[in-house]
C-alpha cells in the first residue's frame, strides 16, 4: 500500500472553515451531471442534496466523529466520515472528486481511515451502510475486505436533505470489516 507521502495526500481533520468545500465535493462526486465524470454517481437513483452544510459541520463539531479532509498539493480531493461507536467506528460521507476516481487513491483513503480509527479508537471493526441497489460500489467495498450483512434499514423517503429518489426500493444496507 502507498503512504500518504507517496500519494502526495495530506489528511487533516476538517474544520469550520472547510465546510462550504466539502458539501461542494460530496455533492459533485454523488449528484448532478458533475458526478457522471466519476463512477460512483447516484444521479440515476437520487436527484437532490447528497448533503448540505449543516449536516457537514454537525460532524465536524461531533465530539464522537471525524470528517478526514484529503488534500492534494493544497487542494481538496477527498474526506470520509469516521463516528467512534464503542468496539468498531462507523465510515460515511465517503467522497472523492470524480476527476481523481479511478486512479486507487479511494484504496489509499479508506485503508488511511482503517488504520487511523484501529489506532486512535481501539474499533475491532469498521461499519457502514451503503443503498442496496449500488451493486458496484458494493462490490469495490467486498475487494476491499467488508461483508455484506443483509442487514437493511429503511431509506429516508420524503426527507429531502438525503435526495430525492427516482425509485422506490432504496434502502441501506450494512456492511462490515473487521480491523484486527
């Protein structure tokens, strides 16, 4: 695996001031036609908001999570979602610019994550949901380690801060990684 010196990549934590970059960076690589320059757009199932700014910095004021902000040469490329809960850490908000998919930097990201929550929480394990009909995502994340669980929750319909779907069977659902 490549070190975040070999990649270039800078992790930080976000802050305050972060938060209007991050919503744009979500949004570009989950919705809109910007999305479609990179593989894991939700345009076709999801229209609307990814996220909004007080989503963003509800996590990056949590006491309990982390939004993992990744720059390249100064420029924002990436973050993730780490939430302490307990044994294992929850991994959302998962976004990286569509003009840098492709290229394993996602790789490097989620094993910087990984080894970041094992060592400063203590998680056994990394969870995280994902909509069931995203086979792909799904199947980068199965290469990656996480199982599926078959564990669904509802998708939020009529709650519009999480998009507007264009279908009536999205639901979440749980995948897991042990970190030991």
């Amino acid at each position: 695996m490549e070190t975040a010196a070999a990649t270039g990549l800078t992790f930080r934590d976000a802050v305050d001031s972060d938060v209007d970059a991050l919503v744009a960076l979500v949004e570009s690589a989950y919705r809109g036609d910007s999305s479609r320059a990179g593989w894991t757009t939700e345009a076709d199932i999801l229209e609307g908001q990814r996220t909004d700014p007080d989503a963003v910095r509800a996590i990056v004021e949590a006491s309990d999570s982390r939004l993992l902000t990744v720059e390249r040469d100064g420029a924002l490329v990436a973050c993730c979602q780490l939430e302490h809960r307990g044994d294992h850490a929850y991994f959302g908000m998962f976004a990286v610019s569509p003009a840098f998919q492709g290229g394993g930097l996602g790789k490097v990201i989620i094993a910087e994550a990984e080894r970041t929550v094992r060592e400063v929480w203590g998680a056994t394990e990394m969870h995280m949901t994902v909509i069931s009909v995203r086979e792909d995502l799904i199947a980068w994340y199965e290469r990656r380690g996480y199982r599926r669980t078959g564990r669904m929750t509802p998708f939020p319909y009529g709650d519009e801060r999480f998009g507007v779907p264009q279908r009536d069977d999205l639901r979440f659902e749980l995948l897991v990684k042990p970190l030991v």
